[in-house]
C-alpha cells in the first residue's frame, strides 16, 4: 500500500505501511544493519520509532520521565511516561534491557 503522506522519518527508518484505517494501522519493517545495535539486534529505537504513536505536534514539547520497575541481577525493566506540553499522557513505554558483566562488553 503506498501511502504518499507518510513523514520523511518513516520513510527514512524504511517502514512499509501494509493497512492504514482509522480502527487499525499495519506496518513492517525490514531489519537490516543500519538498525541493528552492537549484537546485531534491531535496535530499541527503531523498535519505539515503529511502534510510535505520540500525537504531539511539531512545536509542542514531549516530556518523558523513567523509572525502573524491577532492577535484577541480569534485566532491568524500565516503564517510560510521556506527556504533551498540557500535562497528558501521550505514550507508555516498557523495556527490558540486558544487564552485562563490564567483562562481557566489546568495547
């Protein structure tokens, strides 16, 4: 399906709108290296910039606060608020991320 009006980010990242409606939006994108993180992964970013749906407008200014909900020994589970410049939820994020040992690093 193409779709002509999508913004140049998308079109950047390479996400394929397969459905658009105003009940249902369906797209896919192609993993490939550019989007990978260091273990050859997608990348979280591309992961949120896929699934986003904020809603705030260009001039408006998205304010995020992160805070963990469960710190491991191996994970770490992180929940992400982000509100529009009025003070309303604009998205919830969670992520887990990996904890590694400094030892298990490629840096």
């Amino acid at each position: 399906m193409a779709v002509p009006d999508l913004p140049a980010f998308t079109r950047l990242l390479g996400v394929n709108v397969l459905h658009r409606s105003p009940e249902r939006t369906e797209a896919d994108l192609p993993v490939r290296e550019e989007l990978c993180n260091r273990r050859g992964v997608l990348h979280g970013g591309a992961v949120m910039a896929l699934g986003d749906m904020l809603g705030v407008s260009k001039g408006d200014t998205a304010h995020a606060v992160c805070m963990p909900l469960h710190r491991g020994r191996t994970t770490i589970v992180l929940e992400t608020r982000i509100t529009r410049g009025d003070g309303k939820l604009a998205a919830i994020v969670t992520q887990t991320q990996l904890i590694f040992d400094n030892n298990d690093t490629n840096e």
